[in-house]
C-alpha cells in the first residue's frame, strides 16, 4: 500500500496506523495476544488507570538501514525496563515472549508506515499497559491490558539539530525513592504544567534538579543529560531517580569501546554544568539533540560549543549512534534486532467494536 506521507517533514505526533497489538489479563491470567484494527479502547468509568493512573509505557523505534532491513534497537532493554515498571505499579508481568511478539507484529502489519531509510524519520513503537478493572479505594486492578501501537515520527524538536535552549525548573519531576526511575504515565502528568510553562517563555525542556537538595542535575522531562568536559571527557549524572536510558547507555558505550573517549557516570553538580564544553540530551525521541543555553532564573550558560550547530564530540557521538542504528556501522553483538517483515502474518478484518 502507497502511503501519502511526507517523511522529511514529519514532527514527533500520533499519526494513526492501521494495527495494533491487544492482550488482557483477566482473572489472574493473561488472553493470547491478537493484532486489531480498532484504535479506541472500552474500560469502565474508575478503571484504576482513570482514578489512580495505574499505567506504564516505553517507547523504541523501527528503522530501515541502508541495505533494507527493518531493524530495532535494543528491545530486550525495552521489555527490561518494562518488567521493573510493572512491578513498582503493582501490574503482573507479561507472559515470556509476548512483548516481542508485539514489536514483532506490528512493525509487520504497518510495513508501509516505515519511513524510508535516509529520510530522517522512523516508526515509533509504543508499548503500554494500564489498570482495566473498577477500583475505588486505592489499590491495584484486578484486570489490564497491554498494548502497542505504532506512529511514525520525525524528529522530537522542532528545530532539528539547532541546538535547544532550557531553563532550570523550580518543579521537581520525582522524588527520591518515587518513581522516577521507571516508564510511569504520572511522571509525565506532573511535567506538563513545567513543560507549558517552558514552552511559554520560549525554552524548550526543562531541567530538573534533585529534589531533596536542590544542587545535583537530574534529567528533562524526556530525556537524559550528557555532558563533556573541555577536555574531551564524556559525563552523565548518576541518580537513583532518573529514568535509565537505553540511549544514554548505548552513547557512553558508544564513547568507550568505538570513540575511545573517557566516561564517567557520577553525580553532577549544577554548579558544574557552566565549566562544561557540550551539553546534549538523549533519548529514543530525542536521540542526541545538543543543547546550546541553560537559563537559570536568568543566569544563562552557554556553551562553548556554540549556540548554533552541534559540538564537535556531540555530533561524533551523534553520527556514530544512528550509524549503527541505520546499519552504516557494525553494532555490537545484540543490539539489532531484525525483522523480517516479507514473513506476513494474516490480519484482522476492520472491526468496530470488541
Ligand atoms: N528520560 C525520560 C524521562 C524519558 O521519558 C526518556 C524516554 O524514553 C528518556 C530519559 C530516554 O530513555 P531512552 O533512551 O531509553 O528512550
Ligand atoms: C521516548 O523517548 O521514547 C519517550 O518516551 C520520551 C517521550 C517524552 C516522548
């Protein structure tokens, strides 16, 4: 099927494709998977997901390299995080297997949706799973579902690779011993008010800091911070509240063993951001999106870097990253996961209503 979209122009928004992957714990068991045409989802009115946002997601995404396969990045760490989402929310596992199967089979059944290698675009996978079942006193569902949809999606801000501007953000975006360490919808509710806000006076993201004291860097609302220092070492700050980043992993990975570059993985002062060279935000959406200004209540850093184009060691981060994602360069053993989206399962006629 030809699909009329413009994939160099594409944002980062929900673009509907025409399958998804549906599975429902019910009475301490979960159904088979099976893929659905329907896009709506019928809970009752104090499913715990309304009352109490008993839900957790991830989000990867599905890329054709340069000799024309479909490949992942990384899912088993996907499905990993995943796992301790769950349990700290209180939702059953998934069955062994069942989270592949799903990345699995949508990516087959929106082949079409899977933007051209080149085109700066991907298709992004959304995996999520939600409290089903009445509750009123708060306590787990009995019953969920797990789901995942695919988009395709271009880059996360708007402006590309022009470096972004932040402003430090007097809200915290976790506690400590909460639950920012993990892929929770309500980490994300307690950012938007930060995010309108930042978006209202012209900033692009926030940065959080540590919430007990107020000194140490944490991450954004989106993505995690890497630092590097004028001389060339790569940092990125160390916290048990911050979402551990598949990205920010694979990057200091990444500097050692392809860049021979140091790493260092350690808390980090906000006293020390101003004495560093580069700064750059990472995650699946983001990638590694370089950030030029921090504006803290109107003291501004800027980087050295320039305000204008991507730091030298950023951008070789950068470029050698989406390599291996876009088959350019050879990955390391494990972290691309193909699929052979010619093996074509049946789909499911429309349905309406299930
Ligand atoms: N931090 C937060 C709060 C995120 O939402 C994300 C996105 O997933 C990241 C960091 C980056 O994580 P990853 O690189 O695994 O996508
Ligand atoms: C991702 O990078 O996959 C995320 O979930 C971040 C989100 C802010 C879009």
């Amino acid at each position: 099927m030809a699909v009329d979209i413009d994939w160099s122009n594409l944002g980062f928004g929900y673009v509907k494709t025409p399958y998804r992957f549906v599975a429902e714990y019910r009475r301490g068991k979960w159904s088979k998977g099976r893929m659905t045409t329907y896009d709506k989802i019928v809970i009752p009115e104090s499913a715990g997901v309304l009352q109490y946002a008993q839900t957790a997601f991830e989000g990867l995404k599905a890329y054709i390299t340069k000799d024309g396969k479909v490949v992942t990045f990384r899912p088993d760490l996907n499905e990993q995080r995943l796992t301790s989402s769950l349990s700290r929310l209180e939702m059953p596992a998934l069955p062994e297997g069942m989270f592949m199967e799903a990345v699995e089979k949508v990516v087959k059944a929106n082949k079409d949706f899977i933007p051209p290698y080149g085109s700066g675009a991907s298709l992004y996978l959304r995996p999520y799973m939600f409290g089903a079942s009445n509750v009123v006193g708060v306590k787990p569902s009995e019953d969920y579902q797990f789901r995942l949809f695919a988009t395709p999606v271009g880059p996360y801000f708007k402006n590309g690779v022009k470096p972004l501007t932040l402003r430090v953000c007097d809200y915290d975006r976790a506690a400590p011993h909460g639950t920012g360490n993990i892929k929770a919808g309500l980490n994300y509710a307690m950012s938007l008010q930060a995010i309108v806000e930042a978006h209202e006076l012209g900033f692009d993201e926030n940065m959080y800091l540590d919430s007990a004291t107020r000194t140490f860097v944490e991450e954004t609302g989106g993505a995690n911070f890497i630092f590097v220092t004028k001389n060339g070492t790569i940092v990125t700050p160390k916290s048990e509240s911050i979402l551990p980043s598949i990205t920010r992993r694979s990057l200091c990975y990444v500097a050692e063993n392809y860049l021979n570059m140091r790493v260092e993985h350690r808390p980090v002062t906000f006293e020390e951001v101003k004495d560093f060279a580069e700064c750059g935000l990472c995650g699946t959406a983001a990638v590694l999106s370089p950030v030029g200004k921090i504006n803290d209540h109107g003291r501004e850093i800027i980087f050295p870097s320039g305000m204008y184009e991507m730091g030298p060691v950023i951008r070789q981060l950068y470029e050698t990253l989406v390599g291996i994602q876009l088959g350019e360069i050879e990955a390391p053993e494990g972290w691309i996961h193909e699929i052979d989206v010619q093996d074509e399962e049946e789909q499911p006629a429309d349905e309406q209503a299930e």
